[in-house]
C-alpha cells in the first residue's frame, strides 16, 4: 500500500529535503540508514555538526586545506568520505574528487556507500534532476556524472600518475596496523612526492586529511610540524584535555567568534552516547599500549606522562640560576644530510651537582646525604650542513651558553665545558678530526658498543627514574620548563615513537659517560663519601644563568 500523500506530508518533505541541502550534517541524517543499513539509527552529537561545517566551509572555498583527526567509530569516513560527494554534488555536479587511504579495498568500500546513495530512490527523487551517474565510467573505484564530476579512490601505494581532482580527501593515509620505519617513511615520501601534484588547480583546490593519530611520523604529524598557517586543524580527543582546547575559525554557527570546543571539564568524553565510561575503559584495555590509546583515542601520539621516558621522573630547578656545577659535559649528535626532512644537529650539555636528601639512600641509612644530580644547562638543535655544525660546536666549546646561531654570546668569562663528547659515527668523525685539529679536546662516543637508541637509553633509566635529572624551571612560578626546554621533553615523551631521537641520543650518551666515570653511577651503587669534596666551591666559573 503506497503512503497517503498530503499537504502536510509534502510540506514535511519539502522542509526536509531543503535542511538536506542547506546542511551536510541534515543530509547526513536522513541518508544514514540508506548507507549503513535498515535500523542502524543515526546517534546525532556536537562533533558530527562541528565536522559537517568545517567541510561546508571548504565546499564554499572558506577553507582551503583541512586536517581532521578524531577517534575511530566516530563518523569520520561517513562524513567526509560518503556523505561528502553526494551533498556537494546537489549543489555543483561537477567537482572532481580523487580520494586516497592507506589501502584499497578501505576507499572502494566508502566509494560503493557514496554511490549507493546517490542512486537510491530517497536522492533520485530529490536531486535526480540535477545529474545523472554516467554508465561508461561506473565501477568499484571509480563513478563519473554527466556534468563532469567524478569520485574516483586510489591508495597510498597504489600508481594515480596522470589522476587528480578539484577536492583531494586523504582519510586514513596510514595503516595503524603498520608503525614499521619503512612503512612511515614511504607514505611520506607519496605525500611529498605524489600528493602535491595532484590538484587540478592549485589556487582553488581543497585538500583534506582525515585519520586517528598513529604515531609522530603518520600524514597529520608531519603537517602539524611544517605547518606555515595554510592548515586549519579540527582536532577532537576522546577526553577532552583543556590544554589542547581546539579553536580552528569563525562558522556560520559561530557568528563573529571562531569556532572551539564546546568542552570544559578535563575528561568530558566526546561521545558519550556511542562511546560512554564503560565502553572506553574496555577499548583502553583491548588497545592496550599508551601510545595507541594517546594517539588513536587522545590525537596525540605521545603519551601525556610518558612512553619509555616518564614526564615526572624531570624534576624542575626552581630558580634564575642554576645549581653550582662540579662538571660540565657537552654532548653533540649529529645529522647526515642538511635536508628538512632529516634529522637534527644536537648538543645538550649537562652539569653535575650535589643535592642534600633527607632519608636513606639505597643500603645506605644515612639521614642527609648530598647525592650527585644532573641539571641540563644548554641545548642548541638545528637542521644545517655540515659547515654551520662545526662552527657552532667551536663556539659551544668557548661557551657553552653561546647556544644560539644567530644571536652570538659575548661573555666576558666563557664558561668552557669540562668535556666534550661527540658520537663516533657518520659526520661525527669528521666532526671530531676537524676539532681535535684546531687543538678542541674531544671525547669519542662509540654508540655501538652500548647497544641500539633503545638500550643505550635502558641503561640510564635507573638515573631517570631516580628523578636525579633536573630542567630550568620557567620564572616565575617554574610550574613547567623553560620554552627552550620544550623540543627536549617533547622528545623524550615520544621516544621511542617520535618523529626524532637526537636530543635522546645527546643525553642517554651523556648520562652513559657520566654514569661510567663515576660522576653519575647508578642510584643502587653509590655510596656517599665522609668526606665529600666540595668542587663546586673551587671552581672559579661566574654565576651561571639559562638562556
């Protein structure tokens, strides 16, 4: 028996379909069930209405490139995935979308969704008029209209050579399953090798990224660190984390103001009605690792205490100057090429100091002891050649202070280090020939005789969590490190996963050395003396102030 149409009917429908229009998140909710199946009902939430206008404001050429990463089974893919092509196509049916994801059969699977809306009856009857799904050029990867727009999916190591369209949409460029090296770096090499050409016209093309965060390297990691202000970034975690509150730009939803994160409350889950306590509790559990549950569930690859490397094993120094040095150490790593893309030239020197600690040490049961700790007291990083790198460790040899390429210190009583350490391997040993010839002492690290990145810093883990190694405070609280102090720990909560591990490198080699030579040993063999010498007092040095 066919529905009763009525005047009250079809102005129910009228209203409906113009919402559908006027809203992608509207159109969204009326074609769910035609997507997803008979009785899946569509959960409407805050984040779902928040996606749908930013990727309105791309279609009206607002924004130009859009990075969006949120949690799995939030409607990610529905969204920009499905839903995108048809709605937009109500409106210009001949805008061309190449859409890209790590695997095919990932993007043939949203590719078969988006046309079965377009061809269901609930479209045809709305928008059938205003273009028609051609028959020559309708298969699993691609559907052509007969207004000259396309949606045709590919994969990131799949050949698209001559392919492109007005709209690129990356929706889970990288595989989650697959953090090897070889992987990561080769879908970088497609988004900077492939991807950049791929847009019809480079003035008005729209790119988008969507995916959960994966690791340091994935897509979204690499254009939140070279990001210049082209990008506008949505980025929702599963517990809202006030640190990171989102704010991207003004909507029509927003008026005058830019758009933001409606939460307040540290922890207020994203969507409790999909994903409560409960359900969230279960999937930390199934996820298991911290760096899968900070990056897929919290958009944030690093842990917010730490992965190998605890956040709370640093302690702060709460004042202007630093403790008074019995030993200075500074410990360089160096890069192999000068490009952008690789890895960083480090030096990181180290003072050694005493601190009085109330209570036993070890075996030790002596009520105050003066333990031997470690404060970081420079740090100058760069992505140079090999010429600016020898320069700047000769004038980190004169001063260690003198930290920074483009603003020289003058001082008229350098502070020298006592040693300087350089690892023995690529550059390095052309670092080390060029010094030693211009009369510098340098000592060679050997890293391969303490085992890979990870052990060598295995083996000074015991110093870290002994909370022996201390950072400048920021004045005037010193609540947190110094800014300079951020590449460092941001470093160290990521390793083993991070993008980069020279700052690691610096100081697992300067502990290592330190530890070795008796300057730092181990918390379970130190024994303090009777009588202890007091270095510090017999050093001339000038006060020591961070930069």
């Amino acid at each position: 028996m066919s529905e009763l149409i009525t005047p009250e009917t079809m102005a129910a429908n009228l209203l409906a379909r113009r919402k559908a229009e006027a809203s992608l998140y509207r159109f969204t909710e009326q074609a769910w069930e035609i997507s997803e199946g008979v009785g899946r009902v569509f959960i409407p939430n805050w984040h779902i209405e928040a996606v749908a206008e930013h990727l309105e404001a791309q279609f009206r050429a607002e924004i130009r490139n859009l990075l969006i990463n949120i949690p799995p089974r939030t409607l990610k893919s529905g969204l920009a995935a499905v839903m995108l092509p048809p709605w937009v196509w109500i409106r210009d049916p001949s805008m061309q979308f190449l859409y890209v994801s790590y695997a095919q059969d990932l993007s043939m699977r949203d590719s078969r969704k988006s046309r079965l809306v377009i061809e269901s009856q609930w479209y045809q009857r709305r928008w059938g008029d205003r273009y028609q799904i051609t028959s020559d050029q309708n298969t699993k990867i691609r559907f052509d209209n007969d207004k000259g727009g396309y949606r045709l999916c590919s994969a990131v190591d799949a050949k698209i050579t001559g392919e492109g369209g007005d709209w690129l949409v990356c929706d889970d460029p990288n595989n989650v399953r697959d953090r090897s090296e070889v992987m990561l770096q080769s879908t970088l090499d497609w988004w900077h090798e492939v991807m950049p050409t791929r847009l019809n016209d480079f003035k008005k093309g729209r790119r988008t990224v969507i995916q959960q965060r994966m690791d340091q390297r994935d897509i979204s990691g690499e254009i939140i660190t070279k990001d210049e202000g082209e990008w506008v970034k949505l980025i929702l975690p599963m517990e809202y984390e006030p640190r990171r509150h989102c704010v991207t730009v003004k909507l029509p939803s927003t008026g005058e103001r830019k758009w933001d994160d409606p939460r307040r409350v540290e922890g207020e889950l994203l969507f409790p009605a999909r994903i409560g306590e409960r359900e969230l509790r279960i999937l930390k559990r199934d996820l298991g690792s911290e760096f899968a549950i900070s990056g897929q569930l919290q958009q944030s690859p690093i842990p917010v205490g730490g992965g190998l490397i605890k956040r709370h094993w640093f302690k702060l120094w709460t004042s202007e100057a630093p403790p008074k040095c019995e030993f200075t150490l500074t410990s360089i790593d160096t890069a192999i090429t000068e490009s952008k893309r690789s890895a960083w030239n480090v030096a990181t020197t180290w003072g050694v100091f005493r601190r009085a600690v109330e209570g036993s040490i070890s075996t030790n049961p002596a009520s105050s002891v003066q333990v031997p700790n470690v404060v970081l007291l420079s740090m100058w990083r760069m992505q140079c050649g090999y010429e600016v790198t020898r320069q700047m460790v000769q004038r980190l040899a004169l001063d260690y202070l003198d930290d920074q390429w483009d603003k020289p210190r003058h001082s008229k009583r350098p502070l020298k280090p006592d040693v300087i350490l350089v690892e023995a391997k690529a550059t390095g040993h052309v670092l080390i020939a060029d010094l030693m010839r211009t009369g510098i002492s340098v000592w060679p690290y050997n890293p391969d005789r303490r085992g890979d990145k990870l052990q060598r810093v295995h083996l000074v883990t015991p110093i870290l969590a002994a909370h022996r190694v201390w950072l400048p405070g920021k004045p005037p609280d010193y609540y947190e490190p110094r800014e300079w102090c951020e590449p460092f720990m941001a470093e160290m909560l990521a390793f083993p996963n991070g993008t980069y591990r020279d700052i690691v490198d610096t100081m697992s080699q300067a502990l290592d050395h330190l530890q070795r030579f008796n300057w730092l040993p181990h918390p379970d063999d130190w024994i303090p003396e009777e009588k202890p010498r007091d270095w510090a007092a017999e050093r001339e040095d000038e006060p020591l102030f961070y930069g």
